[in-house]
C-alpha cells in the first residue's frame, strides 16, 4: 500500500512520535511525504521515504496528483486546527480529493491509530483490487 504523512509544523513532533510507534506497520508499505514531515520522520526511525517538496511549496498538490491518478491509499495528515496556512486552499484540496477517491484519510492521531490497526487486519485490502489507472 502506499501511504503518504503529513504534518503542519506544530504536528510534526505528534507524527514522530505515532511513525516510532507504528514503524514495524509502516515499514511494510511505501511511504510518500511532504518535505520537512519526510525529513524529520526519517531522521527519526529506519524508514525510507519518498519526499515530495515542503507543504507551502506545492507538496500537499503533488501528493494530491498521485491521489487523482489513484495512486495513492492512505492518508496520515496530522493538521494544525489552531494556525492558518500560507497554503490552505491546498490544504483543503488534498483533503476533497481523498473524498473524492474515497481515500482513508485521519487527520488526527486517534484516527491514524485505528486507520493502521485497521489497514494492518485488512480493512484496506480493497484498495488492491480497485483497478488502477497508471
Ligand atoms: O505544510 C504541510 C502540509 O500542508 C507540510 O509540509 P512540510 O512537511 O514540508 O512541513
């Protein structure tokens, strides 16, 4: 499964933490991020992960392609509620699309909890025989 992380600056110790945790779920699967949440999880842990660039420099809409092309099939994005994005219209793209693909997405850490849980029972194993487009 593919799975991208992402997390506003004031989330991003949050998603260290949850990516130390989850490492021997998450090193199952291909891990994709936004820029600086990419650096700081793998500076942390063992994984290897795909970086696309840093959120307000187009990260969150190269992560949002891959979901269009559905190509993506799961979605960790630990938001900040509290502090406006210089990039928010992004921000809430990414989110619509996971919508729009019916894509797993938490943005929390209570959701991502049950989301990895869940992906690693199974729950998700619908998206492999979704057909894929690329
Ligand atoms: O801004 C972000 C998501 O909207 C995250 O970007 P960075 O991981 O580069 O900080």
């Amino acid at each position: 499964m593919k799975i991208a992380l992402i997390a506003h600056d004031r989330k991003k110790d949050n998603l260290v933490q949850f990516a130390i945790a989850y490492q021997g779920i998450l090193m199952e699967h291909s891990l994709y991020a936004t820029g600086t949440t990419g650096q700081r999880v793998m500076e942390a842990t063992n994984l290897q992960i795909t970086r696309f660039c840093s959120g307000p420099l187009g990260g969150d809409q190269q992560i949002g392609a891959m979901i269009a092309n559905n190509d993506m099939d799961m979605v960790i994005f630990f938001r900040d509620p509290l502090t406006a994005q210089p990039h928010e219209p992004d921000v809430s793209a990414l989110i619509r699309l996971c919508d729009v693909y019916q894509v797993p997405l938490a943005t929390n850490m209570g959701t991502a909890e049950i989301l990895l849980k869940g992906l690693q029972e199974g729950f998700v194993d619908w998206r492999m025989i979704q057909e894929r487009r690329n």
